[in-house]
C-alpha cells in the first residue's frame, strides 16, 4: 500500500520505517528539516534499537522516503498522523495545535476514498471534531491508537499485543476504513494479533485508559514503598508477592523514583483535565494522587541523598548515574532522572552525571550542569553514589571497582536494580526505595 506518515517524531519514525520493512512504500513527512535529511540519509535522530537497520533499509531499497513537503502525500491512501499532543503550557490539557495542523495541512492533498488515521494520543472527542474537516475531501477519519513502547518500539509496532480501529459512525465509511487497516496491518493480523474494532470514542479512550492503568500500577506500589519505609518492609519482596497472583501481575510494579518520559506523566494529566471539561473529574480524580505519589518519589531520593550526606549537599560530590528516563532510551522528556540530578545541583552539590545515550538531549535541556563521559568518570572522588536509571550497564557496575574510586562508600539506588547482598558485600552502605 502506499502510505503517508506526518510526524517522523519517536511515533511516526518507527512507524514509517516499520511499515516500509513489511513491504509498504511509505512517505514520511515532517515540519523539521534537520530531522528530514537525517531520516532521508537512514540515520535515526532517536536512539531506539533496532530502527538505524530499519531506516537504511528502507530507504535503500526505495519504499521509504522523506519530505518536508505535505504535498508529497498526495497519492497515498492512507495517512497516518503521528505528531506530538504535549502538555499546553500552564495546563494539564494536551496541546492539540500539531494535530490540527497537521491535518489542515493534509486536506488539499487528500483524495475520495483515502483514510487519514490518527494515531497520536489524544482527549477523546477530537476524533470526531477532526472527522467534520476531512468529510469534505470525501475521504474518511479513523483514529488507529498506539502503543509502543520506548526501546521496544520496532517490535511493538511489528507485532503489537493487539490492534484497535477507531472507525468512523457511517457505516459505508467505516467500511472503507476497515478494508484498509485489515490491508495495511495484514501481517499482523495473519499470526492472531488480536483485534478491537469500534468507535472513536473507545478507540481514544483506549489509549489514554491503557496509560492512565500503568501509572496507576507504578504510583501504588511507590505509595507501598512510602509504607514499607516506615515499617521495615521490603517492597520487592511486597511486589514479588503479590505479583504471583495472576490478577495483579508482577509487570509494573518496579518501585523506585517513578515514571517519567513523554507519554504517562502528561497523558494522565490530559486525561484528567478532559473529564473535567466533560463534568466528570471525579471519575478520575485519583489521577491526581497518582500523580502527586509519582512526584514524591523524586522529592523521595533527592531527600535520602541529602540525609545520606549528613543534612546538606552543599558542595558534596554526588555522582548521578542515569539521565534518561528510562533505559534503551535517551529521551528526558519529564524524567525523574534529570529532575534527581537538577535537584541536586539546586542545592548546591557538584553533580556529575552521566547517561550512556541520554546527555546531549540533557545538556540542552540544563546547560547549568556537569556531564561526565562515563560512569567511571561519574563515580570518580563522589562522595555518594546515585542510581536513576537502571542501565544494564549499571546494574553490570563492579562494587569493588567502584569503590576504589569513589571518596564515600553510600550508593542509593533510586531504581532498586542493583544486586544488594553484592554491593553490601563489597562494603557499600546500599540503599534502596522501600527497603529497609
Ligand atoms: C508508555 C506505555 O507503556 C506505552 O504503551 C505507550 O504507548 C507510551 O507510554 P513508555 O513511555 O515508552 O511507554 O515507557 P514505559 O516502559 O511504559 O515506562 C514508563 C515509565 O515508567 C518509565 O519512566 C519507567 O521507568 C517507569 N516504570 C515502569 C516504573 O517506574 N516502574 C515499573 O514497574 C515500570
């Protein structure tokens, strides 16, 4: 099939070169130039495994272009819109002004028949709101949620845990849509991928209720971790437990310095903003405790650091290991990393911090602090030791090595990665999040 994807963001990029790799010819379109030629040439602007083999791939055997220009759109039958719905500036609603233009910009291209998928997560409602605009091409809107995963994007897009249609009310419309998913994710479906087709209110919700879940899983055990301190339990122990139960699940109930990253901390707060607007914040309400749980858990490490140092960073030299706000990735988009890390800095300590993939977007995110060019580097002289990102080469880190480093002997580890009877052993004071 002939496809167009607008945003070649960490969304649309997978996509793109995801599509192209299954046998589609596929255009992939952005506002950003510099992004564009990198993407044109098969480098990928993002660290995500797996995607620098699918671009060259792609682009060399020629079913997978890049342009700035939307009228390059023109002759595809679907569009995916793939651009980002941020937090709006002093507001918890996401900002709908890259969607809006997106498809405002994709209208004079479009032809009777074509299909212009949503795929960005957004407040539910917009589906419908945007179907009025396309309606006069004679094309038809269907929203197509997604839910990869940084650092595991390629394979989530390949092999999804499921597909869900969000087609439109016409009957004769969603036809059109749904003969042209079942084509463009034939692959998919042909190994059992399981399939949701409805509306586009579900199909929205979908999403944002799939995250809201997830963080609301991490945010209860973080409040469990806020006991466990209190009464000398061991939350890992806790989560393991529980987590034998088939109903709750062991998945996701990591305790440690919280979420992070572009999609959970700002879709929960969207979430709740629009059930305000719909009269129904109390439905979600809770949200905002799972947010404020998920907040405190930065607050939470920075503090133990703080005491750890006898009351006062100033002037300590506190090695930040990790910066991205989770592993496999380099993005900071809202991480509890770099929020550890700047925390620290405000209050004073020589803060030297490094991250395998995630520094340069750190560095133009706060200039103010010091990067190191690797762990050891980080450690060296520190007088504690601060994990908070779970690297596997972090959790790979030699206690006995590092100690011969470092000035202090205290480690806090903010994701509880590390081998605990390991690092105790080598002499270390270890400390974990929700263990004694
Ligand atoms: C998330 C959803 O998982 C994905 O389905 C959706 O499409 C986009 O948002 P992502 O943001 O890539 O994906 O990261 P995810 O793996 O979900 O992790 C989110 C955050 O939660 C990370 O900061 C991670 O460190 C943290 N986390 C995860 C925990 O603190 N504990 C856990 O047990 C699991």
């Amino acid at each position: 099939m002939k496809l167009s994807v607008i945003g070649c963001g960490y969304l649309g990029a997978v996509h793109a070169a995801a599509m192209a790799s299954i046998g589609h010819e596929v255009v992939g379109i952005d506002v950003d130039p510099a992004k564009i030629e990198a993407l044109a040439a098969g480098r990928s602007p993002i660290f995500e495994p797996g995607l620098p083999g699918l671009l060259l791939a792609g682009v060399e055997s020629g079913r997978l272009r890049f342009s700035t220009d939307m009228a390059d759109a023109a002759g595809a039958t679907m569009h995916f819109v793939a651009v980002g719905t941020p937090q709006k500036a002093g507001s918890n609603a996401a900002d709908l002004r890259y969607v809006d233009a997106a498809v405002t910009a994709l209208l004079p291209h479009l032809s009777a028949g074509d299909v212009v998928v949503g795929k960005s997560t957004v407040p539910v409602g917009t589906a419908a709101r945007l179907a009025e605009l396309v309606a006069p091409t004679g094309a038809v809107l269907a929203w197509n949620p997604e839910f990869l995963r940084e650092g595991f994007a390629v394979q989530d897009t390949i092999a999804p845990d499921r597909l869900v249609y969000g087609l439109p009310p016409a009957p004769e419309d969603a036809a059109v849509a749904r003969a042209a998913f079942d084509e463009v994710y034939a692959q998919a479906l042909s190994t059992g991928t399981p399939l949701v087709a409805t509306g586009y209110s579900t199909a929205e919700l979908v999403k944002v209720a799939a995250n809201a879940f997830l963080a609301t899983k991490i945010s209860f055990i973080n409040a469990m971790a806020e006991i466990a301190e209190v009464t000398d339990a061991d939350v890992t122990e806790l989560a393991d437990a529980i987590g034998y139960d088939a109903r709750i699940g062991r998945r996701f109930l990591n305790a440690g310095v919280g979420f992070g990253g572009g999609c959970l901390p700002k879709d929960i707060r969207a979430f709740t903003a629009r059930a305000e607007e719909l009269g129904r914040g109390e439905s979600v309400a809770f949200l905002k405790e799972v947010d404020a749980i998920n907040l405190r858990r930065r607050q939470r490490v920075i503090d133990l650091v703080v005491e750890e140092l006898g009351g006062s960073a100033y002037q300590k030299r506190v090695a930040v290991l990790g910066l991205a706000f989770k592993p496999d990735s380099d993005d900071v988009r809202d991480s509890p990393a770099l929020d550890v890390a700047v925390g620290l800095n405000g209050l004073g300590a020589v803060v030297l911090a490094f991250d395998p993939e995630a520094v340069p977007n750190a560095r133009r995110l706060h200039p103010q602090l010091t990067f190191a060019d690797s762990a050891e580097q980080a450690v060296t002289d520190a007088d504690i030791v601060v994990v908070v990102t779970e690297w596997k080469a972090f959790r790979a880190l030699d206690p006995s090595a590092v100690a011969e480093l470092t000035a202090g002997k205290t480690i806090v580890d903010g994701r509880n990665c590390l081998d605990v009877d390991a690092w105790r052993g080598a002499g270390w004071r270890y400390i974990g999040l929700g263990r004694p």
